[in-house]
C-alpha cells in the first residue's frame, strides 16, 4: 500500500500577461517524502508555491493538500501546511519567543507551551529571550522553521531555505529538516538552486522549465537514469580514443594525456572495457564517475528534453 497522498496538484496554470509562468503542472507528494523542486531563475518554481499556500490564485487547476480542496476548503487545507516563502520577516527589535508569540496569537489553538515546544526543537532554547537582531542568518531560518511548525503542520513548504547560509548553518538547516522528516512524519517541498544540498537530504526531485514539470522522480533513480561519465588511463589513450569515438554509445571524449574522460548514454562502463580489450589496449584503471544532481539538471534543462 502506497502512502498517503499530503499534496496533489492538477493542472496547475499562471499567466501574467501574455506570459504562461505557469504550465498545466502535476505534482505530488506523499507522506514522507522530502521533495526537492528544483529550476532556473524564472521557471515557475516560487509562483508555484505562492498558489499551493494561497498567495496567488491559480488561472485554472487545482489544489489539494490532506484531500482538502484549497479553493473550497481553505481553511482545512492550509491548517495542514507551515510556509517559508522566500525570507522569513521577523521583528528584529522584539525576542525569537516574542516573535512566535505574535505568531501564535493569530492561532488560537496553539499554545505557550508548543512555543517552547517548537524553540527547542529548532535548538533555539537558549536564544529564545534574545533579541532577533542578534541572530545569525542561519539561526533566522531555524527561528522561520520553528514558526512553521506552530500549527503542528503535516507538510512543510520552503523557498531556498539555505540561501546565503554558510557552510555550518546549511548542516545545520538540513540536519533539522532530516530530524523533523524522521522523528515527527513531516515532509517536506523544497525549492532550491543549490542542488548539492537537494542531493543530500532530498528522497524525491522534480524539475520545473518554463512551467512544466520535465522531470520526475527518486533522488536515486534520477542519477541511475540518463549519461554517465568514466574515467579511463590507458597506455595507448589514441588508440583507446579511436576506438571510443566509433562506438555508437558513447557521446564525447575528452583527453588529458592518457586519461580519457568519455560521456555515454547510458550504463555503458563495461561495454567499453570489453571493446578496449577485445582491440588489444591496455588498460590501467577504468572507473565509473557518479552522476550528480547538478548534471541530471543541466543535461535536462540545457538539452532541451528529457533524460
């Protein structure tokens, strides 16, 4: 049996103007899943995420989050959501816990204690009484995730969240974020440009262009599919690179003395040391390189189609 569907999108469509932002998107995420919607500057992505959370109305399509329809059923709908859209606002001159009190003032059902509940979660206890203006950028976003989770929300909602952090308060961000999808079920849309990141906490990826949703899938079954890279050292690397450039699956060769660095269409490594072999080359080392996020995402959206 497959999870519980938390967000189902349908047809989604934004124009401004006689620009299209907005395609006709299908999305969905389902319970604990971690969800990493990733595209250019301009692609749609946070215009998306103004409509999921109410901010901008949608020219047609739908929303769904928990099977509450979000036109119809707002109120519903958004109790199961926190947002970051884009960079939380505090009051600098006021507390974290004063901040989150003002917050929790327009939800009524929510707590002094799930307050403190939500500080401490977001290792901000021993800052609570502290001015904002005194936080960190990184602390800033733990102190927007933990105003996220006053409403003890099913589906978290955030726009670049480790935007400008450093490099400790990125771990820090995605050490939270894996915390909260382990020990409390919560799961989360992440739109960023830093794919890296995506790569390493994401469970699920989907690729926006223009509007559309080009790509679609498991973190790991994306960067199974589609090119690969390997490395080969040979002591014969022009006849090794003659050989490789006839060979219908390969796509381009590059050359550092004898290291032959080839792009393939596929999984292709042990058809090319077969064919090396069988030709009399010798090889030294021939070793498969990782494909990343950063290009499955530049391979979709440069190439112009899918992988």
């Amino acid at each position: 049996m497959g999870n519980k569907i938390l967000l189902e999108v349908r047809g989604l469509t934004k124009t401004f103007g006689s620009r299209t932002v907005v395609d006709r998107l299908n999305l969905r995420i389902e319970e604990g899943d971690i969800y990493g919607f990733l595209g250019t500057n301009g692609s749609g992505k946070t215009t998306t995420i103004r409509m999921i959370t109410g901010l901008v109305h949608p020219d047609a399509g739908e929303v769904r989050i928990g099977g509450f329809h979000l036109k119809s059923q707002f109120k519903a709908a958004i109790s199961l959501v926190g947002a970051i859209v884009e960079n939380p606002a505090f009051y600098t001159y006021l507390s974290a816990y004063d901040n989150l009190k003002l917050t929790a003032n327009l939800l009524p059902w929510v707590t002094r204690k799930r307050i403190d509940e939500v500080l401490e979660i977001a290792g901000l206890s021993d800052r609570a009484k502290d001015k904002v203006g005194t936080y960190s950028l990184g602390m800033k976003q733990r102190l927007g995730i933990a105003g996220a989770l006053l409403n003890r929300p099913k589906l978290i909602i955030l726009d670049e969240p480790t935007n400008g952090l450093d490099p400790q308060g990125m771990k820090g961000i995605k050490e939270l974020i894996a915390q909260l999808a382990a020990e409390q079920g919560i799961s989360f849309l992440i739109s960023s440009h830093l794919l890296h990141e995506v790569e390493q906490i994401c469970t699920k990826a989907g690729v926006i262009r223009k509007g559309k949703l080009i790509a679609e899938g498991e973190v790991r079954q994306l960067l199974a599919s589609g090119e690969e890279t390997v490395e080969i050292v040979t002591s014969e690397p022009d006849k090794a690179e003659q050989l490789l450039r006839s060979a219908s699956e390969v796509i381009s060769v590059s050359r550092s003395q004898d290291q032959l660095i080839v792009r393939t269409n596929g999984d292709c490594s042990f058809k090319l040391n077969q064919l090396l072999m069988t030709s009399g080359v010798h090889i030294r080392t021939i070793s498969r390189r990782p494909r990343t996020l950063e290009q499955f995402f530049f391979d979709i959206t440069e190439g112009g189609g899918e992988p």
